[in-house]
C-alpha cells in the first residue's frame, strides 16, 4: 500500500484534480526516480495499481500516523487530508548498475 496525503502546502482547497481524477479513474502509476550527473546511480522505481481517496477522518488516522512516523514534516504540521491510498498491483523498475 502506498499513502501520500493532502497537506498545508499552498493548494486552492483540497478538490484537487488529482483527486478527481482518481474518482473518475482509480488506476493510477507512481514513479520514484534518482537522477545524477553519475549516470552509473540513475534509477527509478514504478508502482502500478487502484486508487481510492480517503476523506474521513477514521480512515485516514491509520495512514496518517504511518505518514508521520516517517516524515519529520507530518510530525510537525500533521496534513489533514484527504489521504490517496493506492493498493499496489503491479513493481517495476531499472537501475543503471543493478545492486550488489
């Protein structure tokens, strides 16, 4: 399961397209990358799968507290929301250099 939630950052309020684009369409791809001039380093890492949007506040408390045990950030000014919550169906990924 991957979170990622709605936070202080300046927004135009938390009807955000992105939200609305996973109600319209809940398959969604997240993509974590690493670029460097060292292109023996580069890497990136794709997460396939459904989205649903998490808006009350029950269902957020776990996903939250997760969020805040691993970023200092959401310690300090906890996002209130809504939370994306996406239920991974599919890794992929390519490094330059594989590990090891």
């Amino acid at each position: 399961m991957v979170y990622t939630a709605v936070d202080q950052k300046p927004k135009s309020g938390t009807n955000l397209k992105r939200l609305r684009n996973v109600e319209e369409n809940p398959q969604v791809t997240v993509l974590a990358d690493e670029y460097s001039e060292d292109w023996d380093t580069l890497w990136w890492v794709r997460a396939d799968g459904r989205a649903v949007v998490l808006a009350g506040e029950r269902e957020m408390a776990g996903p939250l507290r997760l969020l805040a045990q691993r970023y200092w950030q959401y310690r300090e000014a906890p996002p209130t929301g809504p939370v994306l919550a996406i239920t991974v169906e599919r890794w992929s990924g390519w490094a330059a250099v594989p590990p090891g």
